[in-house]
C-alpha cells in the first residue's frame, strides 16, 4: 500500500487521514484511518466541499491532522508533530465515476462524498466523454495538481482515480443494479461498458503521464452482495482484463476485498500473481496467506469491534488474528479503517500493543 517507515501514507491517490507504523511490530505494518465524523467530533475538523475543493484549506487540515495524532498517540510514534505543508490530492472516493457521468457529488461535513444514482433517463443518455481531462472531478485533480506544483515548487503528477466495475454499477444504478444484472438488460450492459471504457481512459492518462502509484489498488467492496458465482459469471472477466494492463506495464496490483474472502479464494487464484490483497473482517488470515504465498495480506479490522469491545476483548480478539497469520508476519498487516466517534483509545492502543508485543 505504500513505503513509510513510521507515519501517514499513500494508499492510491491520496496521503492524508492515513497512518502507518512499521517499525518495532510483530508484523510489516499497521495502519489507522478515522473516519470525518471523528474528525469533526474530536478537532472540528471538516471534510467536506471545501476539502476536496480547496488546496489551502485542506493541506492546512492535513497539517492539523498529523499534529492531533502525534500528540494523542505518542507511544506510537505516528504522525508529525513538526509536520509542514506540502501538495496532498483531493479525493472524492466512491464518488468519482458516477460525478464523471453526471451525477450530483453530495458533500457532508462528517462523511465522505457520494453521489445520487443515476435517473434511468440519465443512464439512457449516458456516453463516454471525449476527453477524460475535462470532465469532472478529473478536471478539478489535474488543475489543482498544476495548482499546488506552482505554488510550492513540487512536480506531483496528477493521478486520476477509478473504481472497481463492479462499484461503479452499483454507484451509478442504485437498488436496481443486481435484479438488471440477472436480466442482463440494455442499461446493465450500457453502464457496464461506460465502466470498462472509463478504465481505459484513466488507466491510458496515468500510464502516459506516469502518475500510477507503486501499487495500484483494485476495489472490489461490492462483490460481497452478488456472492462468488454471480461475481465469476457477470464480472471476472473484465477485472482480469484490467489485471493483465497491469501486467503489460510492469504495474503493482492489489486486491481490496472489504468483504468475506474466503469464499471467493478458488475465484481470485486464478490470476496469476497478486502482489497485495485486502481482506474483511470476516475472513481468516491464515487462508489467504496459505492461498497466495506471493503476496502480502492486509486484515482490514472491524470499526464495530473497535467501537463496541472491552481494551480486553480487543487485544484478545487482536490475539486470535495474529495467531492465524503465524510464521508469515513478514507480510501480514493491519489496518484498523474508518474509526469511529466514541471508539476508545484505549482500544486504538491495544491492537498496537498487541501487534507491538507480539
């Protein structure tokens, strides 16, 4: 996911809310990520329009960020407390391709941006555009990339962000989306190929422009809901195509499964090489480590358990999960995302004690 030694750092088009620890661990990393409403809660921080709009504000919010974390968590020694300005890209997540199509980004100051699906008259009407930077919120990366490289002397690339496939149908259809998938209707298909062409467009930008990261993440969060059949039959294949661009430019890959993996294990073993792979809460480390020998495991822990458990209950749980991932520390993570309101720190502290004595 990114090289930092102890810190914040980049998953795939974004550096901030991010932050990693590697040094004096059991195992290669451990990350936390907390969500805006946390943010919000706990600093009055707020990411909302104006954090993805506004350079200044947002580098200036980042800073703040980096400060909070390095005073709260200081036995972790992550964070910065001396941290200075420098460019960080907005981020619209989940929200990307359905603005590109068209779709209104709705902005929260305790959440994430997202978008309304798309109307079916909108679906109808829907093609891909002639120019990819021109088009919004591609448009808005690249300018404030020129933006922050004039103003502090940097020559970031701009990296255009893509979701999976199979997100983006569910983005962009809404509730509709499994029952025109089964039927295989016209707007299935329609927004099925805008979301494969779309790929090749962003892909050929970053490509060109060498603004790819060192490892490239591919978000499969959606597969869970249509289970591993349903998945082979309506989406494999197109992720696999993705896949081998990867491998016709030498590109480092991993797999985000916010869901069980276990299941879909016989699915994704058909590629050939994975060089990172992201499971649930849900899934047993020990299965995927076994599976993928190549790869390195990432266990995305669960924000409910860190809202809800005992520090006791934690640093058990904690426990039962690095035990599955035994003699294969070497590439095995953590990463406790999306924490929320009220999460203790105690809790916080106990997953790293534990990963720290482990």
């Amino acid at each position: 996911m990114g090289n930092v030694t102890a810190g914040r750092k980049s998953i795939y088009f974004n550096s901030d809310n991010c932050f990693t620890l590697k040094e004096t661990l059991g195992i290669k990393a451990l990350t936390f990520t907390w969500m805006p409403s946390w943010w919000k809660s706990e600093y009055g921080i707020i990411m909302g329009e104006r954090y993805c709009m506004d350079f200044d504000y947002r580098i200036a919010m980042a800073v703040r960020m980096e400060k909070h974390i390095a005073g709260r968590y200081q036995a972790m020694q992550i964070g910065d407390i001396c941290k200075e300005a420098a460019p960080i890209a907005p981020n619209w997540i989940n929200a990307t391709t359905a603005a590109a199509a068209g779709g209104t980004v709705i902005y929260s100051d305790d959440n994430f941006p997202t978008t309304r699906h798309l109307l079916e008259t909108e679906i109808d009407k829907l093609e891909l555009p002639a120019d990819i930077t021109k088009v919004f919120p591609y448009d808005e990366t690249i300018r404030q990339a020129a933006a922050m490289n004039h103003k502090y002397g940097t020559q970031i690339k701009a990296h255009l962000f893509k979701n999976g496939i199979s997100n983006d149908i569910i983005q962009l259809m809404g509730d509709s989306a499994m029952l025109e998938m089964m039927d295989e209707t016209e707007r299935f298909q329609k927004v099925l190929t805008y979301s494969k062409e779309m790929w090749e467009l962003v892909m050929d930008y970053n490509f060109k422009k060498g603004s790819m990261p060192e490892i490239y993440m591919l978000l499969l969060c959606t597969v869970q809901l249509m289970g591993p059949k349903l998945y082979e039959e309506f989406f494999f294949k197109h992720d696999y195509e993705i896949i081998e661009k990867f491998y016709a430019h030498n590109q480092k890959f991993q797999l985000h499964h916010c869901g069980c993996f276990d299941e879909f294990i016989p699915i994704y073993r058909k590629i050939p090489h994975i060089d990172m792979i992201q499971i649930g809460f849900q899934s047993d480390p020990r299965l995927a480590l076994e599976a993928f020998p190549e790869a390195d495991v990432e266990y995305i822990y669960s924000p409910y358990k860190m809202l809800n458990m005992t520090s006791d209950q934690i640093r058990e749980y904690t426990n039962v999960i690095l035990e599955r991932a035994k003699g294969e520390e070497h590439r095995f993570s953590i990463v406790a995302a999306d924490i929320e309101v009220g999460t203790p720190d105690e809790n916080i502290m106990a997953v790293y004690e534990c990963c720290k004595n482990w």
